[in-house]
C-alpha cells in the first residue's frame, strides 16, 4: 500500500456525505488538541494534508483520506473542546453517532491520547462507548516527546494497566518514534478486511 498515494475523499459535515463505499476504514478518535492532525500527517508522510488547527474544536467534519485505493483514514472530529457552543456539540455528537452506527466497514479505531496528562473523562467515555458497540480499537498515546524517559515510561504503563488488554503504541509526530509501528498495524488491518 503506497501512503504517498493520498487524497482527501471528502469532508463530511452531514450524515448522507459519510462514505460507505465498501473500502476499509481506519479512523483516529481524540479530544480536541490531542495530535490526531500531526499524527495523521506524520503516518503519511507528509506536512500539512490534515491541516493543524490553531483553534482546537472548530471543525465539525468526518475527513475521508484515501489511502492508495485501498482504504480510508477517516479523521474525526475532536471532542471535550470546553468553548464550543451547545449546538456544536449536539453536532459533534450526531455526526460521530451517525459515523459509527451500522458501520460494517470500519475495521479498527485508533484512540489517541496525550501521555503528557493522561487519559481524560470524555477518553474514558469513548473508550467505554467503543467497548459498548464491540468496535476493535488500540490506543495511540501521542507527546512522547513532551516528556523524559522516566516520566514517558511511568506514564505509559500507567495507560496499559488501565487499559488492559488493548495495545498501546508510544508516539511522537516531532520524532516519528512508533509511526512505523502502527503503519504496520494499518497494513495488517486492511489486509485483514480484504481477505475473502
């Protein structure tokens, strides 16, 4: 699969412009500010495809990239952003709802959240509707580089030991540490699902 081979399919802001077209989807769930748009960037190889907002929770889309032909990493919006509106949430929620109801071609969820602070409420509740609906899922504990070995190691198994048994995999959008890893993991997924 050729991650240089990428565009975006569309940007979904309303529930009939989801994409249900028999490719596998892989998405990145966060909260607002987690790194989804650096991480995204940083699997792919490149700088600014999923633009880096300099205000967390404007956007309210399902971002459809596709992948080669072959899949879609579909980038949802951030959730647990305090300054948006009650309507934006109801929004937010709708379209996240809509997006994962009855989604036969969404093969696996990649959960990130920041090593740095840990896990949040609105990560607890994801991780708790995503358990719920038996959508596959792994964590992708974003910001290493915030942090020193110690700190970095400490906090990590902190996360595996609440999280048990869902793979967590270190990253870092600075140095790239673990991109490879779940590249390999994407490739696998889509493998999977494409198999007779």
């Amino acid at each position: 699969m050729n991650k240089h081979n990428v565009t975006l399919a569309i940007s979904a802001g309303r529930r009939d412009q989801l994409l249900r077209d028999g490719k596998c989807q892989i998405a990145l769930s966060g909260r607002s500010n987690v790194g989804k748009s650096s991480c995204l960037n940083k699997l792919l190889g490149r700088k600014s495809l999923a633009r880096v907002s300099s205000s967390p929770g404007k956007t309210v889309t399902v971002n459809f990239f596709n992948v080669d032909g072959k899949c879609y990493l579909v980038d949802l919006p951030g959730y647990g952003y305090a300054k948006r509106s009650e309507s934006e949430k109801r929004v937010w929620s709708n379209l996240t709802d809509s997006y994962f109801q009855n989604n036969d071609h969404l093969a696996l969820v990649l959960q990130l959240m920041d090593l740095k602070t840990g896990p949040s409420r609105d990560d607890r509740t994801m991780i708790s509707y995503m358990q719920e609906m038996g959508i596959p899922f792994v964590i992708i504990a974003t910001k290493l580089d915030k942090l020193n070995k110690t700190n970095g190691a400490k906090n990590l198994k902190a996360l595996e030991d609440e999280f048990f048994p869902t793979p967590v995999f270190p990253f870092s959008s600075l140095s790239g540490f673990g991109a490879d890893s779940v590249w390999s993991l994407i490739e696998k997924t889509v493998e999977v699902f494409e198999a007779p």
